[in-house]
C-alpha cells in the first residue's frame, strides 16, 4: 500500500508541535519590536536573549549572552539563515579587525556552496585559498592540512558534516592545527547541530554556524558562535541589531522558535538518535541488498540519519520522480539543477567516476521515521531501481556495461 514517507531531513525538517506552540505568542501576542522601550518591546528582547542562552548553553559557549550590556550579545550573533551564518563567519572575520593582515584561507572541496563561494568570491577579489582534497569516504586530510597551512593562514573553515554523505570530520584535530599556526576555526555545524553532540570549548571552534529548520525549527533563522573576542565585519549595515553584525529587526519568534528546537535536539539525544541510527541502519542493510550499489561516506563516523548510495546504471533524477510517485521524499547529488548534467562536487571529490556518480540517491530520516517507513523504503527502491535499469541502455544482461555508458557519450 503506499504511504507518505519524508525521507529527506538533511534538506529541512518539519516544525515540532512544542516549537510550534512556543513560537505563537511571539508572533501574535508580543510581537513588540525588541528595539522599542514600552513593555511587549522589552518582552521580545527578553525572549531573544533567552533563546541566545539556550543556543550558548546547547553549543557549551562560555560566554552566551552579554550580562553586563543585554544590547550587545555575547557570543551568539542570530541571522536569516545558515548561509548568512556562513558568509558572515567567513567574510566577517577575514576583512574584520581581529585577521590582523593574512591573507589565505583554507576550506575543503566538500563544503556547501555557503562557504565555497564566498571563498571563490573572496579569491576574486585577491585572497588565497586552499581547498583541501577528502579521501573516498569523505575525510579531509590532516596532512595536507598541516602542509599548506602557514603564519600567513587566517581562517580554516571546514564542516562538521557533510551535507549529501553524512561524513564526520575530526573537528578537534583540525582546530589544533588551525590554532598552532595563529589561524582561527570556523565549522559549518548546520547538519551537525542537534544530530551529534558538539561543545565549542571542548573541541575548539572559533566560529560556527547553525540553522533551526535542519533540526526541527523554524526555515529562515540561524546563529552563528562567535568566540569572545573575535571582532567580525559587518554583513548587513543598518540598526546595529546582532552587535552591528546582522542588522535587521529581530525575527524574534523564530529566534524563539530556534532556542526551544535545539533545548529540545540536544535533550535526549543519545537515545534519539540511537533510534534514528538503528533506522538508518536497517535502511543501508536493505538497499545494499540491490547489486551493483554502494554506499557514500564513511560507514562508521557519519549522521546519524543519513543513508547515501550510488547504484550503477541509473539516473539520479529518474529515481527521485519514480520514487515520489511511491510517496517518498529523497533527494540526489546529481540533479542537473543548472542545466548541466555535472554530478555533485561532493561525489566528484570522494572520486566517484561521473557514470555511477549519476545515480547517487540521498534518504536522510528523523525521529519521526518508522520501521515500516524503512521497509516500505526498501521495497520501493529496490522497485523503482529495477525497473530503470530494465530500461536502461546501459544495462545489458543483468549488469552495467560501461562500454554502452561511453558509447553515449
Ligand atoms: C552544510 C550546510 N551548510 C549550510 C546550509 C545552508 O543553510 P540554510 O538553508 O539555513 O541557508 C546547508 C543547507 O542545506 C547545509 O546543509
């Protein structure tokens, strides 16, 4: 029978009722202007600084909130989103007061187009930058790291994880070498967030960046850490709200909306996810029962909810539209979203050929995933599968023949 199954959590996530509710009052209630004097105003800026709190607490921030002047934050800085999350980290803190000078910056070739385009718009307008290569389960390499890495380095920023794999990376390690060379750390933590436990001080990230509809909050607000200390440049330029670095009045029920989602991500979260990942890998075990797939990203240090694969002979979108037929919502590296057939970078960086880079499928679950979900899953893709190979010219007598694939080409 066929069901509705959202499998595509990496992409967003739905609201959960309690941040729902949370979130009304501050929208039709107190929907003062945190800037404004008179109570509801005050109201609204009480809540944001509870909901900085609750962000600082949930990232183990030393100093969340500003005590001594609630007008300017301590070291949770909100935005619109991840990615202005992102551009600020990047671009803030290499043209701001605190790089005193240098002029490289280093990231990997896996990041999200957030950071790699403002690294590539940087490059343009003169900075040097690295983009560190990643093994094939998607690990970025320590070595090359430490060999390109220099007293001219001002910021390494790389993800926590990876966005399309799943793949975890040793955020520890890299901030040690980071720090070493006098260079600060920042991490992409939106698909980390909420999904594994990350604590700021522990790990030694400078600068982090988060967003609440991938660990269900709201779409259209995200914060960025910044560590005490750290002056950054000015994204936005207007009321001075965010400690002049985000300006914009303040889109208090999603900060509140924010603050309640990652209370509730990070309470519980080993059983929470504990369930996700015994989901997650019921999933892989069914789908690498079809011949001729394979997983991406590392099968060991990987989200918890994330389950990729590429199958030989197949075409990632075709799947996606088969599969949505089924009721189901996945997603691929391989979409041609901009009219060129390229796979991702992602999968071209762990060095997948282009071929089976076409067929790549991404099902990412949440805790309110089922089993039967998992099954139904299964079911359907190992359906769906075999029938486009059935169709496919590239597949002859039961398996891929690649002499076919270049033929087309
Ligand atoms: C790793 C990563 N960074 C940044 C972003 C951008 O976040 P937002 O959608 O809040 O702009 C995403 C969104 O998919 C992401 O996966």
């Amino acid at each position: 029978m066929k069901r509705f199954v959202y499998a595509d959590n990496a992409a967003t996530t739905p609201v959960s009722e309690h941040v729902f509710e949370v979130m009304k009052p501050w929208l039709t209630e107190f929907y003062g202007n945190p800037s404004s004097l008179y109570r509801i105003g005050q109201q609204a800026k009480n809540a944001v600084n509870t909901a900085r709190a609750q962000v600082g607490k949930a990232l183990n921030a030393a100093e969340p909130i500003n005590e001594a002047n609630d007008r300017k934050p301590g070291e949770i800085i909100f935005t619109g989103s991840g990615s202005q999350a992102d551009n600020l980290a990047i671009r803030g803190f290499v043209e701001g007061p605190s790089n005193r000078g240098r002029r490289h910056i280093i990231t990997s070739k896996i990041e999200h187009h957030a950071v790699l385009y403002t690294c590539e718009a940087l490059e343009k307008e003169g900075w040097r930058v690295t983009y560190l290569d990643v093994d094939k389960l998607g690990r970025i390499d320590l070595d090359q790291l430490r060999s390109v890495i220099s007293d001219d380095t001002a910021i390494v920023s790389v993800m926590a994880a990876n966005n399309e794999i799943g793949t975890i990376q040793d955020l520890k390690a890299i901030s040690e070498i980071a720090h070493a060379h006098g260079a600060v750390f920042h991490t992409d933590a939106v698909q980390a967030v909420g999904h594994m436990p990350i604590d700021v001080q522990a790990m030694g990230i400078d600068l982090l960046s988060l967003s609440a509809h991938k660990f269900r909050g709201p779409k259209g607000v995200g914060a960025l850490y910044c560590r005490k200390g750290i002056t950054l440049k000015p994204s936005v330029f207007g009321g001075g709200q965010e400690r002049g670095w985000a300006s914009g009045t303040e889109n208090v029920a999603g900060m509140v909306g924010l603050g309640a989602a990652i209370e509730d991500a990070v309470s519980g979260m080993d059983e929470k996810m504990g369930y996700v990942r015994r989901l997650t890998d019921r999933l892989i075990e069914g789908v690498m029962k079809i011949p001729y797939t394979h997983l991406t990203g590392d099968p060991e240090n990987r989200l918890p909810g994330t389950a990729s694969f590429v199958f030989e002979a197949i075409e990632g979108e075709g799947l996606i539209l088969r599969l949505d037929a089924c009721g189901i919502c996945s997603s691929t590296g391989s979409a041609c979203s901009t009219g060129s057939l390229d796979p991702s970078h992602v999968l071209m960086a762990i060095g997948l050929p282009h071929e089976i880079a076409h067929g790549s499928l991404r099902l990412t679950l949440g805790e309110q995933n089922t089993e039967e979900d998992v099954d139904y899953m299964v079911e359907s893709v190992t359906k769906v599968v075999d029938g486009l190979r059935a169709m496919s010219p590239v597949w002859v007598n039961g398996r891929p023949d690649l002499t076919a694939a270049s033929n087309l080409h």
